[in-house]
C-alpha cells in the first residue's frame, strides 16, 4: 500500500478524526480519511486543507469578510460632484460639500426631515455607500480578543469552538462579534458553522460571509449548483436560471472598465474548483450562498482603475457569501439600491461545508453527502 492509503485506512479503522498538535503549538491539524484540515489557534480559521498526499488546496486561509470593492453604483452619491463645484448654484455647492462630512446621526435625522418638509431629495441618502463604509472602516477590520476551545465528540469528530471581535482597525470601534464553530469528522468533511452580531449605522453594510484563496493548481475549472451562468446580485438575477454551471475560472470575472465588486453567483447550493485531473476542493452552503471566483483579490479591485491595469494575484479569490447588498442601477450617481437588497445590522447565522475532491468524484453527489452531515446547531 502507498503511504497516503495507508494513511486512509488507519482512519477508517479508528473511525475518528486523529489531532496533532499541543496546547502550545499555534495550529491544530486535524487528520481525517480524506486528508487533513489545520486551523490556526490565534484566528480560529482554516488555514489548510490537504488530501491524504499532502497537496494543499488552499492558497490563503479562510477569513471573515464583510467589505467589497466598491463598484461605480456604490460611489454614486453627492460626492460625484466635487468637481462642479466652481460652476453649481450656492445652495447645491454647500450641500455637496457638508453632507459628505456628517455624522450618520445628522444624516438619519436630515433624512426624517426630509419625508417630513416638501423637498424633492432625500437629503440623508445623498451621500455614498462607498463613504459610509469607509467612515465606519469595513475595508479595515481586525480581529480582537479571539479564543479558541477544542472539544472531541463522541462520533470520533471533532468541534473547535471560536470567539472573534472584529474591530475597525483604526478607530478600535467594534464592528462584529462572531463565533465560529468548525466541526470535522472522520470521513473527511469539515463544516463551519457561523453566527455573526453585526452593528452598524449604515443601511445596509456591503456583505457578510467567508473569504479564502484556491492554488491556481486546483482550480482552472469551476462549476456550481446555482443561478448562472453569468454573474447575478440579489437585486438582479431573475433571468439567470437555476441549474449546474461550469466555467473556466478566468471567465467568473466580469471586465467591467471601472473594476470594482463584480462576477457573483447567487443561490449556489454548492461550488466546486478543479485541476484538470478532477482533483480539487467542493465548498457547500447551508443554506443556499452566494459565490464568485476571481484571479483578482478585492484589493486589486479597488486600486485599478481601469480593467487593463489588474494584474493577476496568483490565486483565486473565493467569496462565500451569506448576504451580499444589491448593486442597484436605477441611475449611477444616487444610492438606489432598494431596502428590500440590504444588509441591514443584526444577526446572521449559516454553515460553509469544505471537502477535498478527486479524479472520477462527482461533485453533485459528494455535496449531497457534505450538505446532509451539515451540522444543525448554532455556533
């Protein structure tokens, strides 16, 4: 037998997940039937998933996430005009240069006066999404005061409970608490099961969800069980059919000129990336996610400023998302996204299930096996 069936079959006898690694090393390997799953202690997160020969899926951890790079329609507010204010009427001028500056308290307050007075403008909506978020710091967060306990189950599997705080990292003002559960089983499953207490002024914050890199060598090829096949937003994917998809990876992104958030997939039960040998990683969502796969991070995203100047990251940027704002549309220099397409503050809860795929799997048949041991409980 080679080392890696080998391997497998030591699990299979045990039934259970084997863990290595001490209450004082900075990573728990967990070692199942299909490979092994590490999760680092100081952020709770995967940050490895390998088959039973040691290849590595991932090219960076998964990681909370709750930013996007925002698109044309998310700048669109009274900033736009900055740049007219030598030739705008006095009243208009001062107005786009003060709404962008208050406080959201005095913009929630100017957008109840409004609906109150005769105006023709909601003067509380007229600044941005893109300055919203950036004022209370979304493309900044940090974790805080994370803690981590591990605890083997009776079936042989094992739970690894986490604690995060996610902070704007410059202002140290709370954002998110979350508490992520990960349970791995023996047969070579990994789910994480995540609760999220958002708090934010804002209407609506741009996402909440999951992040993570694919090595460029087990992903070329990706398909999904979802609306497609092009991209589609809650806010505009009626006509992009539910069924199974698949693309190269290169085409999950949409060039638009002014990069930004773009190449989502909405009510995906499960996604899956892969080499040209079949061999890759299936990820799940319970319940049904939102998913994009790019060769270009968020970063990349909002630094270009036109689609020719994005340069490849040398992975791809997988998001999970349990809730994504809408894009809007009705016009590009307003914030028209409509209540019903926002991601309001409060609670979130949903479950990401991660397993390795090999040549000859089914990716339909081995997610139906992933989503029906998808842990029930709360994190």
């Amino acid at each position: 037998l080679s080392s890696s069936s080998a391997a497998s079959d030591v699990y299979k006898r045990q039934g259970r997940v084997l863990i290595s690694g001490g209450a004082t090393s900075s990573v728990l390997r967990l070692h199942t039937v299909r490979g092994s799953v590490t999760i680092e202690r100081a952020t709770g997160m995967i940050v490895n998933v390998t088959d039973l020969a040691g290849r590595e899926r991932l090219a960076s951890p998964f990681a909370l996430n709750f930013w996007r790079a925002p698109t044309d329609n998310d700048r669109g507010g009274v900033e736009l005009h900055t740049r007219l204010l030598p030739y705008l009427p006095r009243t208009l001028a001062l107005a786009v240069s003060v709404l962008p500056t208050l406080s959201h308290g005095v913009l929630a307050a100017l957008g109840a006066l409004s609906r109150v007075l005769p105006l023709s403008v909601n003067l509380g909506a007229q600044v941005s999404f893109a300055t919203l978020w950036a004022r209370e710091g979304w493309a900044r967060l940090e974790p805080r005061d994370v803690t981590t306990r591990v605890e083997p189950q009776p079936d042989g599997s094992v739970s690894v409970h986490t604690s995060i705080g996610m902070v704007d990292g410059a202002s140290g003002a709370p954002r998110v608490a979350c508490r992520v559960r990960t349970l791995v089983s023996a047969n070579g499953h990994a789910w994480l099961r995540v609760t999220c207490d958002v708090s934010s002024e804002v209407s609506s914050v741009p996402r909440v969800g999951l992040c993570l890199g694919v090595r460029e060598a087990f992903g070329a090829a990706v398909s999904w069980l979802g609306r497609g096949p092009h991209e589609n937003y809650d806010d505009r994917k009626e006509g992009a059919p539910i069924a199974q998809h698949a693309l190269p990876a290169a085409e999950m992104h949409t060039p638009y000129i002014v990069p930004g958030e773009n190449g989502l997939r909405s009510d995906v039960q499960w996604l899956a990336l892969r080499n040209g040998a079949g061999s890759g990683l299936l990820l799940a969502g319970q319940p049904d996610m939102m998913a994009s796969v790019s060769p270009f991070g968020q970063r990349e995203l909002e630094r270009a400023t036109h689609d020719h100047e994005l340069v490849p990251s040398g992975k791809l940027s997988v998001c999970l998302d349990h809730r994504h704002m809408g894009v809007g549309g009705d016009d590009s220099w307003s914030r028209t996204v409509l209540p019903n397409y926002w991601v309001p503050a409060g609670r979130y809860s949903w479950a990401v299930g991660v397993r390795t795929l090999e040549p000859g799997e089914d990716a339909d048949e081995a997610a139906r096996e992933v989503l029906l041991a998808a842990p029930r409980d709360a994190a």
